[in-house]
C-alpha cells in the first residue's frame, strides 16, 4: 500500500517541482510541439494533491463495497426467477413453463410474446445504450470542476434505492417491475463503474513511490526504462489491489448472503427462494453503502479548473470533439480501445449467455446460486493475486499479462459452443459450472484490472474520465451487438446454446487488434496530444 511518512520541507518544494511544466511555447492558443522533448511520463499540468493512505483506502473501500455481489449476480438472478415463474409455454399459451421444458418460455414483451432469455439480453441491450448516451452527453465534463464526483454521488444513491426496491418483489406478476428495476440498477451500477475508476491513474502518479521515481529520474539516477517500469507497476499495484478487494467484498457479502439464504429456507418453496434473494441484495447495499461512503468526502480535488469563457457543456463536448478529431495523433490508445470493445462485446455476450444456463442449470437455486458465488470470488482473488505476484516479481509488461489472459476468455464460448449438439456436456450439467467458477475465475478476472491499467499507460494525463468514460462506453454500453445478435438468434432458434459462436470471433479480432498497439508509441503520442489540446492548457 502506499505510505506517507514525514516530509520535509525542501522535499515538498522538490515534489511541487517535478509538476511545474513549461509553457513557453504555449502563444495564443499555439503549442510548437515540435520544439518539445517528449521524454517518459513527462507532467505538463499544474501540482496534484499527494495520495495519502487514508485517499487510498478509501477509494479501495468503496469497491470492496460496490462489489456487485447485488447488481451483477443477485439482481440478474431474481429478473430471470421473476421471469421464469411469470413465463408461459410457447407451444400452449394456457400452460406454465413447468409443463413443458422443451417448449420456449415466454413474456409478454412489449406487443407480442417474447422468449424469457431474449427478454434478458434485450433488456442488457438497452441498459448499455442508455449507458452510452449519458456518457457521451455527461463523461468529458467530469475532467472539470466536482462533476466526476457529484455524478459518481447521483448513481450510487440511484442504484442504492433501485436495490432496495427489489425487495417490493413478491410474486411473478410483477415482472415487469422487474424488468424497470433491473435497467435502472444496472445502468446506474455501469455508471458509477465509469466514475470511479479514472481516478485510479490519478491517484497512482501522486503516490509517494511514484513521485520519489520521478524525482530520481528527472534528476538522472535512474534510466528511463527503469523509471518506466516503476510508474507502470505502481499503476498495477493499485488496480489489482481494488479489484482484489472487491473480490474479496464479494465473497464476505455473499458469505454474509448465504447464511441469511439458510436463515430463511430459501430452498423451501419458489416465493421463499425469490424472498431470500431479494433479502441478499438489500444486505449487499447496505454492505455498499457502510464501505462506500467514506469515498465522497476522502477523496482530494485533482480536476481541471474551467477554461475562461467556457461552460462545463461546451468544454466537455470540445473535449470529445478533440478527442474524435485527433484520432490520426492517438492511434495507439484508439487501436486499443477498437481491441478491447471487440473483446467486451463478445465476452459480455458470453457471461450474459452463460449466466442464463447457469441460472437454469441450478433452477435459479438462491442457496447454490450463492455458493457458487462465493467459489467465483475466491477463485478471483487467488487469479489476481497469482497475475500480479507473477508480474511484480519479474516486471513483465501490462501488454504482455493483459495478452495472456485474453486468450483465456475463448475457452468459454467454445465450450459453450460444444452443447449446441450434445446435452452431455457445454454447460448442461452442474459440474461443469462448478468447474467453470474455478478455472475460468482464476485465468479471466485479472483481465479487468490489467485492461484498466494498460488504458492508464497510453491515456493523455487530464483526460482520465473523457477517455476511461470512453472505455466504459466500449466495454459496456457498446457490448449490446454480441446480446441483441445471440438474442435474435435464441429467439429464432430456441435454443439458448446457439447464441454462443458469434462471440468468439469478436474476441479474436479484438485480440489481434491489441496485439498490434504499441504502448510506447501511444505515451508519446498522449504527451504531444495534452500540448497541442488548447483545453487542456494552464490558464496563466
């Protein structure tokens, strides 16, 4: 973790120092770029508050709570439970889906009668467009002023009260509450998800390790390479330290969930399994907010001031202007964000898949929903932990590491792929999503912290929410393709397995797409991309 000690006086000087930048060549708006020596993780704005551990801990702490334990496993949970028991045989519309499992299950749907698994991934569908108009209209605005934290404030609250109002489910008649609140909890839980992780770079260049690399290199002790490598595992330090606390958050609360699942003889009947579930996820906000309200008042004010003559609107749609429009002059952080959308869309539409068959394999069984649950987090925890100790002790790049655990996320969607033609394995049996929780947990969650982190290594210093507004835009409210396309398929089809193949070719050509960035390349190019952005310049 980092540490703040005593500071001396001449030590502070020499810290505030390292953040003075030169703007002689900034004239009426003009940067002469060329003039410029691009050298290392060079600052070009003005001095940034130090982190100190109490900051730090708190940012932790609110993903240890926000560990979408309620959001991402209990909500989907209890929407296709509510979904299942409302649902009616396709073949025979006076009979419930119990009668017949062969037959598709359906809702009412808008206008007509809609397969129960199409429901779902149209439902994701339309969070994670929804998603993407609030962050094109709202998300460069947060490199400005509080808006990154009163945004963050306005979803957590928002999600909080969606959560609790699961717990006013009590019958399948009401799923088309359901259906409402589960949108909105999702898209505010993607929401806060984007505010809050771009201050992960923010608060890993202002560490004290980090400011003490800097020291040293601009004053020749150490080789650019060897002070590249430092600033690059202080920033992977921090990302798999909070993602390892969230999965750690995840398996305390679900701990805490499967007592209470026991506690109210959830296997007992369906309202008493539909009554625990929904029990869970109130526990799992509470969890939320006891951990993640130390954050608002914690974290320090390291934003931009408003340019002169500009409004938080018209910065903030400059903002993508610019970003959009210097494409050509960030091609490296563009290739991989083209990568990594690829990739989320299609390992989005796997999980979304594979949720649906794990739910039904289990028959949407709270109690071993839950210890399955717990298995995945502890198996999350141990994968970080492993990647991370790995890298640490040998310095391998984020690039390197972030490579090897894509190629485990094709394991899934071809496995899955397996069961279209056989009901003996690809995910039809109950071993095979206790295997899943194990193996799959292990190899593929690292991917999140150290794709969050390769961002954070070719992302212009100052646009930290514009751009990981951007990756949130990619890797969740742009993942609707691969849904709405297996969707279809599902529906078509009425098989739920056949929605599996079109997911792993978005995943190889976004694999290939990363292999192709070069992350040294791409810091130049932010460098020279922060000099030349005329809203981005110090206000003298």
């Amino acid at each position: 973790m980092a540490t703040t000690g005593p500071v001396a006086g001449d030590t502070v000087a020499a810290e505030l120092e390292l953040y003075a930048h030169d703007i002689k060549g900034v004239k009426n708006g003009n940067v002469d770029v060329e003039s410029k020596s691009v050298k290392g993780d060079v600052d070009l704005r003005t001095p940034e508050p130090i982190t100190t551990r109490w900051e730090l801990w708190a940012w932790y702490a609110y993903y240890f709570g926000n560990n979408s334990a309620g959001t991402l496993s209990y909500a989907p949970l209890i929407f296709q439970s509510v979904l299942s028991q409302a649902g009616r045989n396709g073949h025979n519309l006076t009979e419930d889906c119990s009668v017949d499992a062969t037959a598709p299950c359906v809702v009412k749907f808008g206008t007509r009668n809609v397969n129960i698994d199409t429901v779902v991934l149209i439902c994701n569908g339309l969070v994670f467009a929804f998603q993407g108009v609030i962050l094109l209209s709202f998300g460069s605005m947060g490199d400005y002023g509080k808006w990154k934290k009163w945004i963050l404030i306005t979803a957590t609250l928002v999600c909080w009260a969606m959560q609790f109002g699961f717990l006013g489910l009590k019958d399948p008649s009401q799923y088309r509450s359901a259906i409402g609140l589960y949108i909105v909890s999702s898209l505010s839980y993607n929401i806060c998800q984007a505010f809050w992780t771009p201050s992960f770079p923010q608060l890993a260049r202002n560490t004290p390790e980090a400011i003490e690399s800097h020291r040293a290199y601009q004053s020749g002790e150490v080789t650019e390479e060897e002070f590249e490598k430092t600033q690059m595992l202080q920033r992977n330090r921090l990302s798999n330290i909070a993602f390892g606390c969230m999965s750690i958050g995840y398996t305390f609360t679900l701990l805490i969930a499967l007592g209470a699942a026991y506690g109210l003889h959830a296997n007992s009947s369906s309202e008493g399994n539909l009554h625990a579930a929904v029990v869970i996820v109130g526990v799992a906000t509470g969890v939320w907010i006891l951990c993640g309200t130390p954050w608002f008042f914690l974290e320090k004010d390291r934003a931009a001031k408003l340019p002169k003559g500009e409004t938080y609107f018209s910065v903030g749609a400059k903002a993508y202007y610019n970003a959009f429009k210097r494409i050509p002059r960030l091609t490296q952080t563009w290739l991989y964000l083209l990568g990594y959308f690829l990739i989320s869309d299609g390992y989005a539409t796997t999980n979304q898949i594979y949720g649906i068959c794990q739910n039904a394999i289990v028959s949407y069984n709270t109690t071993t929903s839950t210890e399955l649950y717990i298995v995945q987090g502890i198996s999350n925890a141990a994968g970080i932990a492993i990647f991370w100790l790995i890298q640490r002790k040998y310095k391998i790049r984020t690039k390197l590491v972030l490579m090897v655990n894509c190629g485990f996320l094709l394991i899934i969607p071809i496995w899955g792929c397996i069961g279209i033609g056989t009901d003996k394995f690809g995910f039809h049996k109950v071993w095979e999503v206790w295997a899943f929780s194990v193996i799959d947990c292990t190899a593929v969650a690292p991917f999140y912290a150290f794709s969050a982190t390769m961002l954070s290594d070719i992302c212009p210093r100052g646009r930290e929410v514009t751009f990981f507004a951007i990756y949130a835009l990619v890797s969740k409210s742009t993942a609707w393709i691969g849904p709405i396309v297996s969707g279809v398929i599902i529906d078509r089809t009425g098989n739920t397995w056949k929605g599996f193949p079109f997911s792993p070719s978005l995943t190889v050509v976004g694999y290939v797409c990363i292999c192709f960035v070069d992350v040294k390349k791409g810091k130049e190019q932010c460098e020279r991309y922060v000099l030349e952005d005329p809203t981005l310049q110090k206000d003298e």
